[in-house]
C-alpha cells in the first residue's frame, strides 16, 4: 500500500504483515522472546489512534505515544526505550517512512542493550550485539545497487519472496561485516572468512550457514557474474544426526479426530500426502486432480515439480471446503480486486489470468493482505503459523509426549508407506527428495531393536 493511498489499512488485524515485521526484528539480533514483545508493543501504537493507518503516522504520533508511556507507572525504563526501538524498526527499516531517516535526530539513540531489554519477563539474557548486524538501511544507502541487482535477478527466476528476503539479508550481512566494503571488492577469502566467522562466533546450525553460503554463491555467479571458484576449507557448522519424529497410525488417527475444520483437511493432506507445510498452504485450485486421485506439487523445494497422492478419506472433505472457497473467490471478484499472485512473466503475459477460478488457492486466507512486492491488496493463502499452532495444541489435547510439528506428519507418511512393503524409490518419488539417501532416515527407523532383540531383563 502506497504512501496516500485511499485503501483502508488492515495492519492491525493482518497475521503476514506481523510475520514480516516479526522477521525484520530478529534479523537485527533480538532474540525470539523479545520480539513478541516488539510486535505487543507496535500492536499498541496501531490501536493508539484511530482512523489513522500506519503508514500515516508522525514523529509526533510517535512522541505521543512514547510520552503516555513514561507516564504509566508500572513501566520500568527498560520496557519504554523497547517500546521506543520497537517503533523505530516499524517506522525506519519496515514501513521507511521519509520522516524517519532522522529518527536518532528526533529521539536519540538508545545506548547498550541492557538499556532497551533489562530484565525481560522470561528471564532471557542480554542480547549480544554482532559484527554482520546493521540496519538495512545503512547497507541500501551505500550499496542500495548491488541490492536492487540482487532483487531483480532473484524475482526473475521466480524465487519464492522467503527466498528473496533471505538472500537480500545474508547480502547485508556479508557488507556489514567487512565494514560496508563492496562485494566487487572482496572474494573468495571474504566469503570463507565470513562462513567461519557464522560457524566460530555466532555458532549458528549448519543449515543457517550453508543459506548464507548459497546467498553469497548467487550473488557473485548470477549478480556480479565473478563466480567465486574455489573457496577452500573453511569451518563448517556442526549438523547433528537425528532421527526423525514419527506417530504410529493410532497417534495419527488421535491428532486428526482432534482437529477441526480446515485444519483437519490440511493435516489430512500432510500425513496423506507427504505434503510439506508450504507446499500444502500454496495449493491450487488446478493442482488438484480429483479423477486421478492426485496432487500435483509445483515449484516444491528445490524448484521442483512432483505428483503425489490425494487420499481418498479427504477428497469429499476437500470438494466441500472448494465449494466454499469458490464462493469466497466469487464475492472477491464482484468487488473488483485483482486475484491472487501470477508470477510476474506469466501476468505479463495473460494478465487476467491470476482472476481465473483455477488459480485461486485451495486455502485462501480470511482477510485481505497487501503483496510485499506489488503492493497491490489481494486475498493470500493462508498462514502457515496457524495449522503449525493448531497440530501443536491437538497433541498436546490428546496427550501425546513426542516433540511435535507439522513436518512429523510427513515423517510419518514415509515411514508408513516403508512399513507396508513400499519400496523406497516409490516413496522418495512421492516425497520429492533429490538423494535416495535422504530417504533413507526413515529406513532408521524402522530398525527397531525390539523386534528382533529382547532386553536381558525380559528373558
């Protein structure tokens, strides 16, 4: 949504607009805990005023706010400057305000962490400041090219907008941490050098550093055209070996009984299909193939397409739920707003196409949300946060005691399959793994000692 625009602001009730201002704060080095409370406190400032959207507001909607809080005596000083910080991340590196840019002019700059975080309510420790962190801002302003180059060639090989603010993020880190050097003017020791630094310092999980590696990968082969050759040894993160959580059909069949609705069709899907979380809230109308009892996964992980099953418990569930859904879509384009997302090629080309019934997600969300990248305000999927919490609280319902996700539904689905005498090329085509060797995990489990062994203690 534009600057002046006549649309009506729906910050304040949109689940994807907090996720993506959620993210901005724990790019910049708040721990998780605290970032709830980043997002607590701007929820408070939305509703401060009424009739007034965000990205109207003023340094003295700000002061106002900021000042009433000072003045609430069960605030401690800490809870204030966070409060403070909080709007500063809104208004300078989410929303960009123009006034903004001279936010440590206008309200000064809040000195050392303890200041900002004191003793939280969770009892978390300070935050340690990182050499890779900086504003956005401060990177854009000087590299701002390099960055708009980066965009341009992520958006046209269609990467997911995840993708993209990761890379976008590791980017600046990588600047930021050579003191705001240009990436033409570093290389390969640079990367290596950073790589070790994420693993050393940070200790970040070995995939956490193999995304920045792919990050700084992309951009010197398909940005600066400079491929960085061989980087050499350099510390890798630790990956540690674990097993995969997986129910048996009867704790399966408790968790599903134990949700309703959406959710119930959804999880249905993922331990049914082998679905991955995202690759289940994207579905498409067209993807769904009722007469071949069949999903088709586009663009799954790794860019990949791959047919799966469509289970034959869910398919009168799911045929209802689209009934529904249509007409949602219907009421949607009486109104006149423009469809879902179309990649911005195929938009081009037809560009009615994202009103066409077919493209509509099969799990459309309740409310209207601004597209990060058009800014144009349509009707998105749904958020993936809501049927993680929803399988979490069903398992927590039902009493079961293994450390759940959605993804355990799909290690499920997997191991299942091997257990009925399915063999494993089958089910590494259904899962859509590259490597037969990562299918392989599931072969783990099934090795279950007390099939075969019996406990002296037994005998």
């Amino acid at each position: 949504m534009k600057k002046g625009s006549n649309v009506k602001d729906k910050s304040h009730v949109n689940k994807e607009f907090w996720q993506e201002y959620r993210n901005i704060v724990l790019k910049q080095g708040v721990q998780q805990s605290s970032a709830e409370w980043y997002v607590t406190w701007v929820e408070r400032f939305a509703r401060s005023i009424r009739g007034v959207s965000l990205r109207e507001r003023t340094e003295e909607h700000v002061r106002a706010f900021i000042n009433n809080l000072r003045h609430q005596d069960n605030l401690k000083e800490w809870q204030v400057n966070q409060a403070r910080d909080a709007l500063r991340v809104l208004c300078q590196d989410f929303l960009r305000l123009e006034w903004s840019e001279k936010w440590s002019v206008i309200f000064g700059v809040i000195k050392g962490a303890e200041s900002m975080h004191g003793l939280l309510p969770s009892g978390q420790s300070k935050i340690k400041s990182f050499r890779d962190s900086s504003t956005s801002k401060e990177v854009d302003d000087k590299h701002g090219e390099v960055i708009k180059r980066l965009r341009t060639e992520i958006r046209t090989r269609h990467y997911s907008i995840r993708t993209e603010q990761a890379y976008e993020d590791w980017v600046r880190r990588f600047i930021t941490f050579h003191r705001m050097k240009s990436p033409v003017e570093l290389g390969p020791e640079a990367v290596k050098e950073y790589l070790e630094y994420l693993a050393e310092e940070r200790e970040v999980a070995a995939s956490t550093q193999n995304q920045a590696l792919n990050a700084l990968v992309f951009l010197y082969e398909q940005v600066l055209k400079e491929p960085l050759g061989i980087i050499g040894e350099f510390t890798r993160a630790k990956r540690p070996k674990r097993l995969p959580v997986v129910l048996t059909r009867e704790e399966v069949n408790r968790l599903l009984d134990a949700l309703a609705g959406t959710h119930n069709l959804m999880a249905g899907l993922l331990y049914g299909g082998g679905l991955r979380l995202m690759e289940c809230v994207r579905l498409r109308v067209k993807d769904v193939d009722f007469a071949q009892s069949q999903i088709l996964i586009r663009s799954g992980k790794g860019q990949k397409d791959r047919i799966t099953i469509l289970p034959d418990r869910f398919q009168q569930p799911l045929k209802e739920h689209l009934a529904l859904t249509r007409e949602l879509y219907e009421k949607d384009i009486a109104e006149g707003l423009g469809g879902v997302y179309i990649w911005p090629s195929l938009a081009r080309k037809y560009p009615n196409v994202g009103k066409e019934w077919i493209w509509q997600y099969v799990f459309p969300s309740n409310k209207l949300s601004v597209d990060p990248r058009s800014r144009e305000v349509r009707r998105h999927h749904i958020h993936e946060n809501g049927l993680h919490r929803a399988i979490k609280t069903a398992a927590v319902k039902v009493g079961l005691t293994k450390q759940m996700s959605s993804h355990v539904l799909r290690h499920s689905f997997a191991t299942h399959l091997l257990e009925n005498g399915y063999d494993i090329r089958t089910v590494q085509e259904l899962l859509g793994h590259a490597d037969v060797s990562t299918t392989m995990i599931y072969t783990h489990v099934l090795n279950k000692p007390g099939l075969a062994v019996k406990s002296p203690v037994d005998i």
